[in-house]
C-alpha cells in the first residue's frame, strides 16, 4: 500500500505498482480544494487514464467533477447463469447470432429494444440524442467491451456482457462537464469586472475586500467541478445513464438467450463507472464491495473473470478493483505485441476477435491475476475463478 500526500488530502493506494502518470494524477486530485473532506481510495488495479486515474474511489457531498466519472457512465457487467453445459453449447452458430443481433462498436439496433420503454428518457436535462439513444438499448459498443461464456468448477456456464451507457452517456458526461468549466470562467469574468468597476469609480480600496467574498477557482476543465443547481441536475442525469447502462446489458442477455433458446437461472449486476447514490461514493474503475454482495471483477479474455461476495470493508470505501488494470497502453500494444502471439495465448478460448484490431485488448496487457488476488484480501472473498469458453469483442 502506498499513501499519497496532497494540499489537501492523502490518498491510500492498495498496490504498490502504480505507474508515474498515474501517481501524478491521484495527488494532482488530492490538491484540489473540493476534495478536502473526502476520503479518497484507490483499488489495485488503478492505471492512468484521460485526465483522471481509473480506479479512483471518493465519498463526495455537494460537489462532483463528471470527469472523474467519465464519459461511459454506469458501465459495468451483466452476468447470467444459463441452464446448459458446454458440451450442449453450438459455438459457432452463438457467434453467428450475437454478429447478427447484437449491434457493436459505432453501430446501433434498426428497431429500438422493447427495454427502452424503462427509461424515462424525458427526465434527462442534458441535451443528448433521443433516437440514438432509444435504438441503443443491447449495443455493445467496442474497447474492452465483451460478451463471454464462461465456465466454474462445477461445470455451471455464465453469460457475462461488459458494456456501459453508449453515446448517451457520453453527451450526458461532456455537457455537465463542459457547464462546470464555463460556471468557473463566469466567476472569474465577474472578479474582473468587479475591479474594472470598482477602479473606474474611484473605489480601489474596496476591490480586496469586494473580492474576499467571491471564492478563487482553480480553473482547469478536467477538475473543473458542479455545485448547487448544477451538481442536482448531473446527479439526476447520471441515476438516468446508470439505469440506461444497466439495461443495455440486460436487453444484450435477453436478445443472446432468446435466439439461442436458453434459460437464466440466476443474474447479477456489478456496475464500475458511476456514483452509489445511496452512500455518496463515486467508483470511476471501481466497484461496490458491500458486506455479502456479490461481484464479478473481469481479469482477462485468456484467464476470466473473479466472482465474489464484498467484506464491507469502511477503509476502502466499501469497495474493490473493477479489474485486473492495464500495463500496457493502447498505443503500446499495437507496437510490441505479435498476432501470433496473441493467436497462440488465445487458443484454448472460441473466438473469432482475435485479430489485430483487439491486440490492444490481449491478456498480456493487463496484470497477472495473482496479483489482483493477493492485493484484495481485505475487502473480497473469492468464491469462484470463471474461465472463458467463448468471447466476442467489436472487430
């Protein structure tokens, strides 16, 4: 574990393996002024990501940067039991109807999902785009986004879907974030008008004591923050894109089984890019690890996905790693990493994306899973170890 001092905060880290981006992100949060009367906590499977470190954990109160939510709010995993074995699974033809029926990277359902009548696409204040939004609904969306059958040690198979909030979350995200920026900017015209006017009427003295009761921002748009009305309306917006995401997955289950003619017998959700309304505790790459909930952490399309149940541990925010975290960037991969290599690593798995568009997403990118094991001892217990028999990424 590391601590990670700030102007106005400390930062517990639960690794040791924290690269320097990363390090330079969590303190740079800890010097913000809002923070200071949070309590801040980064899981083990924390990497640097755009303008804010994937695996921050924070209480809040009355002020939120989306930023550190991000643009795809409420991601998360959907996960199934289904009443069949692998044995009586027909991969090939499971392929052929998610490449049919499920709708991934940019692309989007020509008919909308009868889901989408579960959200209340009115109360959204954000501007955003309804049809797309509406035809959405079972979009999986690319990156790390999955669909998998996976398999425990009792020969029991899981559904498991990654996906999140598509474009709705996105417009949802910039538009809150870009409105905290342009409140600051407003404050600071309001500071240089009050001193152009108070000088013009002769009233310089005034100006300090004019300007103490007007609080200094520290304007930089990745930490640019809502309060008041503004904070109230996100909030609103983002328990609209958390429900959204939540039943993107559910209708992607729903599409996969009803063309495959299975049944779930049992189903879950773990979200990791949202904000717990209920105890105020934004999850930017973390997940909810409450006293006996249970969770899925994906580690990697060779290795699967963990399957626990939460401690309830209070000095970690009641919370736990959304992953196994990358140790190897986009940009990287593409670089150092062979097909051949990716191919041989795969071969055990039934896929068809194991191709140089998804090298990005390799097992080798992400740490080991034992490492994940021995740092999350205090806040999981494992009950199950999931390994992958099929799994579909956009390609």
């Amino acid at each position: 574990m590391l601590k990670l001092q700030g102007k106005y905060n400390e930062a517990k880290v639960f690794t040791n393996n924290v690269d320097e981006t990363a390090t330079g992100q969590i303190i740079d949060l800890c010097n913000q002024e809002f923070v200071k009367d949070s309590q801040i906590r980064i899981m083990p499977d924390t990497h640097a990501g755009a303008g804010c470190t994937i695996g921050t954990t924070m209480t809040i109160q009355d002020k939120i940067v989306p930023n550190l939510v991000g643009v795809d709010i409420g991601c998360g995993m959907e996960v199934g039991v289904i009443d069949k074995k692998k044995e009586e699974i027909n991969f090939d033809y499971l392929d052929e109807t998610i490449r049919k029926f499920v709708p991934s990277g940019f692309r989007i359902r020509d008919k909308e999902h009868r889901f989408s009548k579960m959200i209340d696409f009115d109360g959204v204040k954000a501007p955003y785009t309804l049809q797309r939004a509406q035809k959405s609904i079972g979009t999986l969306g690319g990156g790390n986004h999955f669909i998998e059958l996976n398999e425990d040690d009792k020969g029991n198979v899981y559904i498991v879907i990654h996906s999140g909030s598509r474009n709705l979350g996105k417009q949802i995200a910039e538009y809150y974030q870009n409105f905290a920026y342009e409140q600051l900017i407003h404050v600071t015209s309001m500071k240089d008008e009050i001193i152009k006017r108070l000088t013009k009427e002769g009233r310089e003295k005034e100006i300090q004591e004019t300007l103490r009761g007007i609080k200094k921002p520290q304007i930089r748009k990745a930490l640019a923050y809502l309060e008041g009305k503004g904070f109230k309306d996100y909030m609103n917006d983002m328990n609209i894109a958390q429900k959204y995401a939540e039943f993107n997955r559910k209708a992607m289950i729903d599409e996969i089984v009803t063309k495959m003619d299975w049944k779930v017998t049992d189903q879950f959700t773990t979200i990791h890019n949202y904000i717990d309304m209920e105890n105020m505790i934004l999850r930017k790459g973390a997940i909810s690890a409450q006293k006996d909930e249970r969770v899925i952490i994906p580690i990697n399309m060779r290795d699967g996905s963990i399957i626990a149940f939460g401690k309830g541990n209070p000095d970690w925010n009641f919370s736990g790693p959304h992953g196994a975290g990358r140790i190897m960037s986009r940009k990287k991969a593409k670089e150092l990493l062979s097909l051949e290599d990716f191919q041989n690593t795969m071969k055990e798995v039934w896929t068809t994306s194991v191709v140089e568009s998804t090298i990005d997403e390799a097992p080798m990118v992400y740490k080991p899973m034992d490492e994940i094991i021995e740092n999350t001892k205090e806040t999981i217990d494992i009950k199950h170890i999931i390994k992958p028999l099929y799994n579909f990424k956009a390609n």
